[in-house]
C-alpha cells in the first residue's frame, strides 16, 4: 500500500475514478477564445461545490470582458478559489500564491484574487499577509466581481466577503470549465445549516438556500440540448432542498426535482451529492427506485461508527439510525445499489474501541469506496472551541490507514460482484494508459475500462465485465 503520512486525505479510487468525479482535487479553467480583450486563469480547489462556482465566476467575468486561459503566464486576472474544510487545503494556496509571486513579478500588471471559502474565512487578513493579493472575494459575492476588478484596475485593494441569505445565481447561466461534453455539475442549493462540530462550512458558506426549481430544471434542459448525458445535482445536503415560489403556491422538495430533472429525457443520467443520513427519506429511495436513468448510487457520509463520537460531532443521528437508513436503501434499491462514505479518524477523544466502531459499521455497510480524512482541527468551529484535539497525530494517522485498508478490502468485495455481469457504462474519455481502451462509468460510478472499438465518448455502451481492481472495472463492450 502506498505510504500516506503526508497526506490529509486520502480517497480508495484509482487516478481514472478521481479524474472522472475528483474530490479534492485542483482544476484550472479551459482555454476559450470568443475575441475577448482580456484573460481569466482560474485555479479551484476543494470540492465539486468549489468547481461548480467556478463556472458562474466565468461566466460573470465573460461578461465583463474576459476570456479564460490555461497558462497562467498568458493571464490578466488570476483567481485561486480556495478550500478551508482541512488546514492541508488552506496551506496549499498559501504555497501557490508563493509560486504565483514568481509569474506577477515577470508580469506586474499581473491582478491576483482568491476567492471562495479561504476568502470568507481569513477576510481582510488575507490582503496583509499575502502581499501579492489584490482582492479577495468570498462565495456570496461573485456578482460584485465587476466593480472590485474595477476598483484593482484603479490601483485599490478590494474586499467583498459578505455572506447571503438568499444568493443563489439561479439566474446565471454557468460556463462549463474542463468539461469532457458528456458530464455537467448543477449547483441545487447553497451553505448549510447543520453545524457539525468539526466543519467550518457552515461559517465559510453561509446559511443554507435552495435555488429555484424552474431554473435548475431549465439549466438540465439545456444541458440535454448541448448533448450533454448526465448531470449531478449538488449541495452540502441535498436531501434537505425546498424551494417555495414567491406566492407560496408551489413547492418543491428533493424527491420531486430529482423526479422533474429525471423526466426530461431519459437517456439523461442524474445524480446527487450529498445525501445527509438525517436527512434521506424514503420518498427520495423510492423516486431513485422509479426511474431508471436516476443512478443507483448514494454517497451517505457517516464520519463514524460510534454514537458517542457521532454526538460529539453534532451530526444529529447515531449508529442505529445509521444502519437503519442503509437498510432503507438496501431494501428499496437492493444489494447492486452503490454507497459510499466520508470517514474521519482520530476526532476528539475518540477511543481505540470507537474506532473499531468505524471499521465494524464499514464491514457492514460494504461501501464501494469512501474519501477518508484524520481529523484536522479548524478555528471557529464548534469542536475548536469546546473540545481538545488531544489525539496524537500518529495516532490519527495509524487509524485512517487501518480505515483505508478497510475500505480497499470492501472496494475489492464489491468489485468482484459486478464480475460477470452486464454493466451499462456512459463513456467519458480514453483510458489514461491508452487511447486504444476507452473509460465510463457504470450506475454505481464505478469506473470501467473496455477495448475502444468503434465506440466513442457519450455513448452508452453495455460492457461485460470480466476483471476488477480494487478501483476499477475491466471489461469487453457486447452487442
Ligand atoms: N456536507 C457533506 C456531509 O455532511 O456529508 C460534507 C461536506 S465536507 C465539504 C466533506 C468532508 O470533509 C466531510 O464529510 C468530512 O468527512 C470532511 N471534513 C470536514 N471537516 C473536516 C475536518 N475538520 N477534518 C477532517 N475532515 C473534515
Ligand atoms: Fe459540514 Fe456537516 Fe454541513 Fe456537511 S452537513 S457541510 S459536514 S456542517
């Protein structure tokens, strides 16, 4: 096994799974050239959430004139959108914006940004410390983009980090950044009202709003008529989305838009994420269950196995009521339904035999893959000011590798189920080894990978899987 020592995160899935839906993971923005006088170069990190807001601050910037580029050299704007879930995230940028110093002295006129959850996290602040920074722009507050670029471009600093109650950009039409023309993030709702004591999304995000309904569905639709085949919808606990028209007439919950998003066409696949186990109903199972284009895939985080733990953390459900809601989804959706978790080792206080906890309910659940962190200690949230961080980091870190080893062994499990049997796989690239073998995903998520023939990125294609890896499936396309 690879070491992991010097990672805060690590996630069970191959570099092929990771490209195709990646986690924390960087991207920068695609280069588009419709004449524009200046250049956008965008670097995102964190989450899908992350990537998604990317998209509407491109789409406000080309409003005001820019461009996107890949090459950060080439750029007249650079904007790093940052993550603040773990103190890793944060120390990365800081790193980068060292690295980025090097191309604005080349290029003085050069403005830099950070936007996103650092930015709302570390506010004015982070202009004094970075001197390189020019404005910084939390997540509430992209469409005040154009006069702060208006304020930097008269030689002022600028700050925009105000939070909102109601800011959902239903109303922007996102530009589509590293898309492979096949897969698409909708952004359902935004912030989060549950305070779970180790997160600070709650604080960098804002409280949480659900988007317009009509305006979701009419982003799916034409999505659909770009070509594009699958959406997943997004929010930080989708299972909690309600929107009400202005004269209260209509109402909307989760259930229903995945329902209206689903009868749009049924060669378009959905997905969601995140799905929130005290939030998950069985109206939502049963719509999954009813329609075949909505994936048989459910990412259900648990943290830990442990009741004591789960309370300390504030996630508002113990370990029965855990078990329960996978049951639920088990016996509406049966074994072949996909479900992964979110794992964190070594929270406040936790005991050798809680920890056991976690690997005895991932011996149960049998996730097809999880993303498994140590427990990483951020200021201002409800754990950093009322519990110890008093587990040593060798400790923390013994732990997430023994969840790791776990979930490699219920990756493998579940992988080798789907050997011998048909998989109806969406295609969304060339396998990374060779332009020869062509990689999708199949219902669940999981990656498969099938000689190429004449078949092409878009296509739905039935394979018949014969091997797997702990991270992958490896098959033939049959008629
Ligand atoms: N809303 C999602 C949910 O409740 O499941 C999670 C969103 S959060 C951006 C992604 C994951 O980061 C969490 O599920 C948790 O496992 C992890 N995470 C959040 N705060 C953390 C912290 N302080 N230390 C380690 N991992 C953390
Ligand atoms: Fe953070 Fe909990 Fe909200 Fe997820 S549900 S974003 S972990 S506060």
């Amino acid at each position: 096994m690879d070491p992991i020592v010097d990672l805060d995160f690590i996630d069970s899935r191959t570099p092929e799974q990771a490209a195709a839906a990646p986690s924390c993971d960087t991207k920068i923005t695609a280069e588009t050239n419709t004449g524009k006088s200046r250049k956008l170069y965008i670097e995102s990190y964190g989450c899908q959430m992350n990537f998604s807001d990317s998209e509407i601050v491109s789409s406000i910037m080309h409003e005001q004139g820019f461009d996107t580029t890949s090459t950060i050299e080439n750029a007249d704007v650079v904007f790093l959108n940052t993550c603040s879930i773990r103190e890793k995230a944060e120390t990365t940028v800081r790193n980068r914006l060292g690295q980025i110093n090097y191309y604005k002295r080349k290029k003085p006129s050069m403005m830099i940004g950070v936007l996103g959850c650092m930015a709302e996290r570390l506010k004015k602040s982070l202009l004094e410390e970075e001197k390189i920074v020019d404005l910084v722009v939390g997540p509430d507050a992209y469409r005040d983009l154009p006069n702060l670029i208006n304020e930097v471009d008269g030689g002022h600093k600028a700050v925009n980090v105000l939070l909102s109650r109601e800011e959902t950009y239903a109303d922007i039409n996102p530009i589509r950044l590293n898309s492979n023309g096949v897969s698409a993030f909708i952004s359902i709702m935004r912030g989060c009202d549950n305070m779970c004591s180790f997160c600070v999304v709650p604080f960098t995000r804002g409280r949480e709003r659900s988007r317009d309904a009509h305006s979701i569905v009419r982003e799916a639709e034409a999505l659909v008529a770009q070509g594009y085949k699958e959406v997943t919808l997004l929010g930080q606990n989708v299972d909690s989305y309600k929107w009400e028209s202005e004269d209260g007439t209509e109402q909307v919950n989760f259930a229903q838009l995945l329902e209206k998003v689903a009868l749009l066409s049924p060669t378009l696949r959905v997905r969601f994420s995140t799905s929130h186990p005290k939030d998950i109903t069985d109206e939502v199972l049963h719509t999954i269950k009813k329609y075949d284009n909505i994936c048989k895939y459910i990412h259900l985080p648990a943290q830990s196995g442990n009741s004591r733990v789960l309370e300390l953390m504030n996630r508002t459900y113990d370990r029965a009521w855990y078990l329960n809601r996978v049951d639920a989804i088990r016996s509406v959706l049966g074994d072949d339904c996909g479900i992964s978790s979110d794992m964190i080792a070594g929270f406040c206080s936790e005991t050798e035999e809680e920890h056991q906890d976690t690997l005895s309910l991932m011996d149960y659940v049998q996730y097809d893959y999880s993303y498994m962190f140590f427990y990483s200690e951020r200021p201002g949230t409800l754990a950093a000011r009322k519990l110890e961080d008093d587990i040593p980091l060798e400790v923390k870190k013994r732990r997430l590798a023994e969840i790791i080893e776990k979930q490699r062994e219920c990756s493998l499990n579940r992988n080798k189920r789907d050997i011998g049997r048909i998989h109806r796989v969406l295609v969304e690239n060339f396998s990374k080894k060779s332009d020869d073998f062509l990689s999708g995903r199949n219902d669940q998520n999981k990656v498969v990978i099938f000689p190429k023939k004449d078949y092409k990125k878009g296509d739905y294609v039935n394979v018949f899987v014969n091997d797997c890896s702990v991270g992958t499936l490896f098959g033939e396309a049959v008629e």
